[in-house]
C-alpha cells in the first residue's frame, strides 16, 4: 500500500471510529504528519484530556500514553507500536528489584545493567518523610509511589514549589543535576539516564560549534550537566519549539532527538537548524509507522489502561505538579 492510500483509510476510520491521533515531537515524520496535535509528553497526555473523542491513538512510548489513560480514563488509548518503551522509564521499578540488561545501539556498544537490587521503596526507606518527585518518563506505578511529577521544562519549579529543603528526584540523573544546579535545596538523584542525550559529550557541542558558529545552542536537560552548562537554552522539546520560534536567531544547534527537527524546519522557513549529531535518535520512538497506526485502528490494539489502584495516587502526583505549575 503507498503512503497515500495508507493516509486516506487512517483518516477515514479515524472518523468512523471518532478518534484523534496524537504524535510526539520525536515520531517519525509521516507520523508527525498526519497527526491531530504533536507535543511534548505532558502536552499530549493534557491534550488528550479536551477533546471530545471515544479513541486517542497515541504515537509515542508507553509511558506517554499511560499518561493519557491516567487523565482520559474514559477514553479508548491506543499504542500502535508494540514494545515502544522508554529504556529510562524501566530503570526504576517501585517494589520488585530487577536486573536489566540493555543494550543501546550507537551508546558505545555499552551493555548496562542497572538497577543492583534497589526499588523506589527502598529509596524512600533510605530517606523517610523526604518527598518524592517523578520525572514524567516514568511508568504509572512509579507515578503512583510518587509525591509529585515534574516534566522536562517545570522540574526547578516543582522542586522549590515543595515544602521541604531535601527532594528525591528519579530516575533521570542528568535532570536531577539540572534541577540541582538551579535551586538551593538538597537533590537526592536516583541513576537512571536516556541513552540518546547521556551519549553527548563536550567535545562533541563543541564540533557543532565550530561547524556553525553563529548557531544558538540549545539542548534538552536529560542531557549530562556539563553539555547543559554549554547551552543557550535548556527546555523540553516543546520548550525548543517555543524558544527557536521567538529567537531572533537564524541558525541553530538542536540538542536531542532529530525528529524534533521536522516541526522545526516547518514551522521556521527563514531559520536552519541542525542537529547536535546525527545518531540522537531514539529507537521506541521510531517503532510507530503509519502501517501501525492503521493496524491499531482498525483492531483496537494495544489498549493501555491503567487500573484505578494505580490511576488514582498516579494522577494525585499529576494534579500536584499541575497547582505548582
Ligand atoms: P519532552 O517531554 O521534552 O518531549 O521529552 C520526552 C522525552 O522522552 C525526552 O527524551
Ligand atoms: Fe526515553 Fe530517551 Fe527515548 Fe525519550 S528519547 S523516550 S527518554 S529513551
């Protein structure tokens, strides 16, 4: 089936069925495409949330569309592609420690096990009564264990938002050290990491710059601290889009995964952008094809729903964040 015929059934049982498709700023650009709204994790699972639809097909990782089914519990959330999951969001499970073992294409052929016996329990054990504040790139019943949620553009002001001078951050290291740098309290980090961002090294912000040295740099905060230290701007991906829309700036260096750059370059005709490097590029988000997104519409497949045991303290961390923000 060509591109076009896939395009025209998926918009056709897209009506039949009342559904709308939701894509993140990482899917591929078909996908991105021929989607209602694309965003970031929060803005999806928030969008979701407003329209009157029976369906939300979610273009994404699991965690995203967890999100939306712990907001949308009415609603029907579908995850075209199987197995999209986040390897960061596996790094932390709340009771039953588990080894995993990953291997991350282009990550320095690194297998990494992680983590050595260690849940979120036994984190809060360690630290009693110190609040707990998940990053959204976490699993529902993590959210659940959880005091508060942050996303990648509010974390600081989460954290000073709290009524407390020491805040369990989890699972992303790399956000938790920029949060830590931006606020006075104690930041206890849990070790997770995205194997896209965690990759970028100095030297390698560094040959960007050198390659275009009127580029404004800006990057995403999963990446490691001292790539942050080096941009113009640090924020989520919708952040970026926000930010390089209103920059007076004609060239930019784009710090995290490269299907970012497709909105950018269509929503930027007089401006360039570039990515930091080529291999940002996130394998679960790439898994969602128009193929599955037809395939899911027209089996229901696969239905994320999150028991009410779950959605319930889940959203409560949700809702949290949401009244600080
Ligand atoms: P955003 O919420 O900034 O879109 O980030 C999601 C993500 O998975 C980053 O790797
Ligand atoms: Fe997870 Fe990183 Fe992929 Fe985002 S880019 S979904 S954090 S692995």
């Amino acid at each position: 089936m060509s591109l076009d015929e896939l395009r025209e059934k998926i918009l056709k049982l897209k009506q039949k069925k009342n559904a709308v498709i939701l894509a993140h700023n990482y899917q591929r650009d078909e996908v991105q495409e021929i989607a209602d709204f694309t965003g970031d994790s929060l803005e999806l699972s928030r969008r979701a949330s407003t329209y009157d639809c029976d369906v939300i097909v979610f273009c994404g990782v699991n965690f995203m569309a967890e999100s939306a089914s712990i907001l949308s519990p009415d609603k029907t959330v579908l995850l075209p592609a199987m197995e999209a999951d986040c390897p960061m969001a596996d790094m932390i499970t709340v009771d039953k420690p588990r080894i995993l073992r990953m291997n991350f294409p282009g990550y320095n052929d690194v297998t990494y096990e992680y983590p050595e016996k260690f849940t979120l329990r036994d984190m809060k054990k360690r630290y009693p009564g110190v609040p707990v504040v998940s990053y959204v790139n976490t699993t529902a019943d993590v959210k659940a264990e959880s005091d508060y949620c942050c996303t990648s553009s509010n974390g600081v002001k989460i954290v000073d938002g709290i009524d407390s001078d020491r805040v369990i951050c989890v699972p992303d290291r790399n956000l938790a050290a920029w949060i830590a740098k931006n606020t006075k309290k104690e930041i206890i980090t849990w070790d997770g990491f995205c194997h896209v961002h965690d990759r970028i090294r100095q030297v390698d912000v560094v040959a960007a710059k050198s390659a275009h040295p009127a580029a404004v740099f800006v990057a995403h905060p999963e990446c490691r601290l001292d790539v942050c230290e080096m941009a113009d701007h640090v924020t989520s991906t919708s952040g970026m889009l926000r930010y390089c829309w209103e920059s007076d700036a004609k060239e930019f260096i784009i710090g995290t995964e490269t299907g970012l750059l497709y909105r950018l370059r269509l929503e930027n005709s007089g401006k360039r952008f570039y990515p930091l490097r080529n291999d940002m590029l996130c394998p679960n988000m790439k898994k969602t094809s128009l193929r599955s997104v037809l395939f899911a519409l027209e089996n229901n497949t696969q239905v994320i729903k999150v028991p009410e045991e779950i959605r319930v303290p889940a959203k409560r961390a949700l809702d949290r964040m949401l009244e600080i923000a």
